[in-house]
C-alpha cells in the first residue's frame, strides 16, 4: 500500500510554504473560529493568496488533538462506539460515528497497527498495554504493548526475540531501580569472561559503594567518525501526529511515545531503563570495541525513548525535538551498548549481531 506523503517535521508548526505558489514567504493573518476552536489563518506574500494549515484529513472541523486521541482508542481494542463515548467523557465533544470511521480509514496508511488489530483484541482485549511507574529521579512511565512483544519473534530470530521479551517483563517483577537513584550503592561485579555477555540481574548484595550514577543524556566520549544521514519515515510522521496529544512542551516525549505505541506494527516498549557498568565496558574493550568511556564502578543509566523491532533489527529510538543543533550520537551508543547487555545479545565489532540500531527521529 503506498505511504501518504510526508507530514513534516510536525503538524503544529507554522507550514514551510505555501499550498498554491509553494512560497516561503508566509506570515500570520488573523484567526478563523469554528465550533470547536480557533484555525490560524496565513498569507502568502509571493501570490497574495491566504489558506489555513490544517492538519491531518482536509477540511476537518474537529480539534487535532481528538483525531489523534480516536486513532489511538480503536487501535488499542476500544469499538467505534467505545472509542466515541471516551471522547465525550476526555473531551467533551460528540463525535459520529463515520466521522471516527473517516478517521480511521484516512490513516490507515500510517496507522499500521489495524493489520494486527482484530486477532490483538481476540487475545488482549483492552489489556494490550502493560505499565509501570519508574521512580528513577525524575518519574517514567514504563510501557510495553504486549501483543507486539508476542509477535518479535516474527521480525527477529526467535532466541533474540526470548531475550527481548524476558527483559522487558523483568523490569515489571524484578529490576535494579535503586540503580537510578543518586543515593544508590555502585556496583561491584565479578565478570566472567566465560559470559557470553554482561548479567541484566544484579542484586543488591553486589553493590557496595555510595557514588551517583552517571547520565546517558550526560556522557561525552570518543568515537570513531560516523555517517549522517537524515530521512524522513514512518517514525517522524508518526511523532508529528503524537505531537498532537501534547497540550504543553512536557507533554511531547509521553505524546509521541504513546502515539506510536498504539499505533504502529513495530513499537514494542517506551521509556525502557537500561544501564552500563564498568564491566561492561571493559568486555566490550575486549572485544575489540573502539569505546572510549571510562572503565568506572559507578553505572551508565538512561532510558530508550523508543523500542521498535522490524525488518530483523531492533531499532533504539530517541526523539529529539532539536536534532539538527545537537549530537545524539553518544546517547545513542550508550543505548546500544546499555540494552545488549542487558538482554545478553551477542555484540560483534562495528555493529551487534542482534541488529541494533539507534536512531534519532526528529520532530520538532
């Protein structure tokens, strides 16, 4: 099926150019009100016409922010009907029922989950989603979309699939939180070079010091020179539409994580703690890794914005909202590094065998 174009870096922002003359000299001019909000209103200076940006189906009259939160009710088990009485109930507004249907089939193209959908909710119903609360600092909100976690083993082999699974189900019953936490004791490992790769079980037995955790966000260290590329994919338009939910600045990485949890074939977890200790590191020095971070007793933690397998690859995302004007390639590569250890994946230099790859879909 052919991908509807491209809906850029993000549907709220003042468009690029114009619709008629593809001008870029555009300037606000007025608002235009209909019965459920204000439309902004643009005029293009190079051919003197004026238009309105709105996004997504042409001609909506309705608030961005309910078709983005209806796409998400249906692909998540709730019925058309359902999907219209949680609307009402979150925000007070009625919404027929062929407009959801509209709505639905307009985004199909993106929306990819609607292929896996009926036999998802035949197993889970509304329970596709399974949830915690990280108290890690600051709060995550940890989540994995259950029905795509049993189908891994469909886009990667199935031993990689098991590892994956087994710790992103960990982190529900027995996880080392005390690890993301500046008062927690630093770790002391006895590495066994005869593991294929580092433990993701640590007790608490085997801390022993007082010193902070370090950062992934905060890590800065050599690598060898890498490609930039930059494209745009399903992974940006669908941030660009999970933008939407977000009513403030703050509410953009949960938006977009939720957006494409919901609503994709190949997002699997959000906000997925991971952590590299000392250990890790030297066995990846060891390994022939070129890593030039330090070998110090007190971890690396981070969480991964974006979990996705597709294609034989696990994919690691982070959004950034200012791609361009930052490196995120550090980030990245403690990401990489942070989640084969964990989930105990054959790493192998240049790349891991698993099929890793960390990416930084932009969408500002």
């Amino acid at each position: 099926m052919k991908r509807s174009p491209s809906l850029g870096p993000t549907i709220q922002s003042k468009p690029p150019c114009c619709p008629v003359c593809d001008g870029r000299r555009i300037i606000k001019r007025g608002l235009r009100k209909n019965c459920f909000r204000q439309l902004q209103i643009y005029f293009c200076k190079d051919c003197g016409k004026y238009f309105m940006s709105l996004p997504g189906l042409k001609g909506v009259k309705y608030p961005p922010r309910v078709i983005a939160r209806a796409l998400c009710l249906y692909n998540l088990g709730h019925s058309q009907e359902e999907t219209a009485r949680r609307l009402i109930a979150e925000h007070r507004i009625r919404v027929a029922r062929r407009t959801l249907s509209d709505w639905i089939s307009g985004y199909r193209s993106m929306t990819t989950f609607h292929r896996l959908r009926t036999a998802a909710v035949r197993q889970f119903g509304h329970g596709m989603l399974k949830e915690r609360t990280l108290d890690h600092q600051q709060t995550y909100q940890y989540k994995v979309h259950l029905a795509k976690l049993g189908l891994t083993a469909t886009a990667v082999p199935p031993d990689v699939a098991t590892k994956i699974k087994n710790y992103l189900l960990n982190v529900f019953e027995n996880f080392s939180d005390d690890l993301f936490r500046d008062d927690h004791p630093t770790l002391n490992l006895n590495h066994q070079a005869s593991q294929a790769a580092p433990d993701c079980n640590l007790s608490a037995n085997s801390c022993q010091s007082s010193q902070p955790a370090l950062r992934s966000s905060k890590s800065r260290f050599e690598i060898l020179p890498l490609a930039r590329t930059e494209k745009q994919n399903l992974a940006n338009d669908l941030a660009a539409l999970g933008l939407l939910l977000a009513r403030k600045n703050r509410d953009r990485h949960p938006a977009v994580q939720d957006f494409m949890l919901a609503n994709d074939t190949s997002t699997i977890a959000c906000e997925v703690p991971v952590y590299l200790t000392g250990e890790d590191i030297a066995y990846y020095k060891s390994l022939g890794f070129f890593v030039s971070l330090p070998e110090s007793p007190k971890p690396i933690t981070g969480h991964i914005d974006v979990v996705q397998v597709r294609n034989g690859l696990v994919h690691l995302l982070d959004y950034k909202p200012n791609a361009r004007q930052i490196d995120p390639v550090n980030q990245l590569v403690v990401y990489a590094l942070a989640f084969a250890s964990r989930t105990r994946l054959q790493p192998r230099f240049g790349k891991l065998s698993c099929g890793l790859k960390a990416t930084s879909p932009e969408a500002s």
